[in-house]
C-alpha cells in the first residue's frame, strides 16, 4: 500500500535525526541544535500517527464497500 511506504520513509527520516542527536549528545553538545532536532523526530512521529489512521480509515473505508 502507498501508506506503508510513506510510513517507513518517515520512520527512516525519524531514526536519522535520532542517530544525529544521540552523536550530538555523545559528544556533550546540547543546546540548540539538540532541540531542532527533538523538534524534528517529534514531528516525524505525529506524522507516522496520521499516515497510521488515515491508512486504518481507508482499510475500513474500502472494507465497508465490500459488504
């Protein structure tokens, strides 16, 4: 399905700004760039929640017009 596809590319976005924040925690760096990057991971997150129930709305959408 396009959902699957379009959730795992954001999950990969996801976990590439976690690998980027946890190298800058790491090395002790905090601040602002540490944030822009929680701010991103938290909004690949809500995303991937949307993808997840707009693709379960269409299953049960497509599932009722089965019936």
């Amino acid at each position: 399905m396009m959902y699957d596809l379009m959730i795992e590319n954001w999950e990969d976005e996801k976990y590439g700004y976690e690998q980027q924040r946890n190298q800058l925690l790491n090395a002790g760096q905090y601040g602002e760039p540490v944030r822009i990057l929680n701010t991103k991971i938290e909004m690949c997150r809500q995303f991937v929640q949307f993808l997840k129930r707009c693709e379960e709305q269409e299953l049960a959408l497509l599932k009722e017009s089965e019936e």
